[in-house]
C-alpha cells in the first residue's frame, strides 16, 4: 500500500503539530481508496474544544464528525475518513 498526501494536507499536518507544540494533538484523515493505495486529500484539525496535555490528547468529537459529514456531502461521497 502507498499513502498519498498532497502538499498542502502536509503543510496543515506540520502546521497544527507545530502550532500545539509541546503538546499533543490529532485530528482526522480525509480521502479515498485507489485501488491498494490510500489517497489523503484533507486533514481536520482536533476542532476548537480539544484538550491537549504534554501526554494526552482528546479530540472535538462532534466538530470532527460534522467535518467529516460536511466534507463527505460536498463531495457527493467521495471523500471518507
């Protein structure tokens, strides 16, 4: 299997990790599969109530999951977590 990210998924990847540093965070991985390869083609944040602790992380749930719904749509369901 092959993992595709497309640079600006990267570039917020690297973003959110730095902007939270020292601090743990996460978010979501939005794409598609492409036969054996998995395609990246969005990532979600940890939403804007997260909590981040030096060795802990618990994610905005439910702004995630409206994320992923929102993106899912749009897409005409194409894109999947």
């Amino acid at each position: 299997m092959r993992l595709w990210i497309a640079e600006p998924v990267l570039d917020e990847i690297t973003r959110l990790a730095d902007a939270f540093a020292p601090l743990e965070t996460g978010g979501v991985l939005v794409g598609w599969r492409s036969g054996g390869d998995r395609v990246v083609a969005a990532a979600l944040g940890p939403g804007p109530r997260a909590l981040h602790g030096r060795h802990m992380f618990i994610p905005h749930d439910a702004w995630q999951i409206a994320a992923i719904d929102r993106l899912f749509a749009l897409s005409g369901g194409d894109l999947d977590y």
